[in-house]
C-alpha cells in the first residue's frame, strides 16, 4: 500500500487514508500512537476523512467517496454484497455466502482481504451464531477485534 495521504484520529486508535488524485485506494486501521496527518494537496484523501469524521459522528452516515477497489472477481463481488448491509444490521459468512452463490470460507477470505474496511464494511459480516468472526485477518482478540467490536457496537448493531 502507498504512503498516507492523511491519518484520522478516532476512537479505537487512528484510521491511516492512501488516495490517489481520483480515489481512496486504502485505509488501515493504526495503533493510537499515530499522530493525525492532514490531507496536503489532495482533495480525495480530504474527502475520505470528512466523510469518516461524519460516519464516526453519526453511524448512519452514508459513504460516497470515489473507491478503487482491486481484487479477484470474486472478491469485488464480495465487497459488493458488504456495501449492501445497512448500518446497524449484520449478517452472517454464510448468509452472504448464499446471496452471492459462495462459501463462508471464501467469503471470510474476501472480508480479511477488503482494502477500505469501514467504506466496505467487513465489521458488519460476524460468525455464525453470534460470534464476531474475524477481521482484518485477525482471529484472536486484541487490537483489530476490538475495533470491530467498537464499529458494531457505534452502529448499533446486534450480532446475527
């Protein structure tokens, strides 16, 4: 991934934005000893935390910022199908599995590989049963499950 364009202080540590001119490219999820980084010269990356500022001040906020997402057919249609779960809701690797004609393995695979979480947001997919899954590739508690702990709690949300 390319260098930060800009860091966004929040709640569970900083949100690191790559952009290019036309899209954001990436966002990362930093531990809070990362400074905030203001946008310099680039509009998108500007865009990307006004619109973060407003999701982590308002939950239902709704994303429009211009993505570039890269991945395998399968992956675009994974992330696809995650952009369609409103805020608030959740669903399972399975339910998502089946509305796209997938597994849950491969779906779980999709979700640790999602480039712009949050935009695309993976922490509305759990585990069957109630269980937070993983996210961003993490499988263990610590700092990445804590985040999607925070991002569903924000929301709202009540696990499947």
């Amino acid at each position: 991934m390319a260098p930060f364009q800009a860091c966004l202080r929040a709640p569970f540590g900083t949100i690191g934005i790559s952009a290019s001119d036309t899209h954001v490219t990436g966002i990362r999820y930093l531990s809070p000893e990362v400074p905030a980084l203001a946008p310099k010269k680039n509009t998108i990356a500007f865009l990307a935390c006004v619109q973060l500022q407003a999701y982590l001040e308002d939950p239902a906020f709704e994303f429009d910022m211009p993505l570039r997402l890269s991945g395998t057919h399968h992956q675009l249609a994974v992330w696809e199908a995650m952009r369609a779960i409103p805020a608030g809701e959740t669903r399972t690797y399975g339910e998502l599995a089946q509305s796209i004609g997938s597994s849950a393995r491969a779906v779980g695979g999709a979700c640790g590989a999602n480039p712009i979480p949050i935009v695309v947001p993976c922490h509305r997919v759990v585990g069957a049963g109630g269980s937070l899954g993983g996210f961003m590739g993490a499988r263990e508690e610590g700092f990445e499950l804590s985040i999607k702990r925070w991002l569903l709690a924000h929301e709202g949300a009540r696990r499947a």
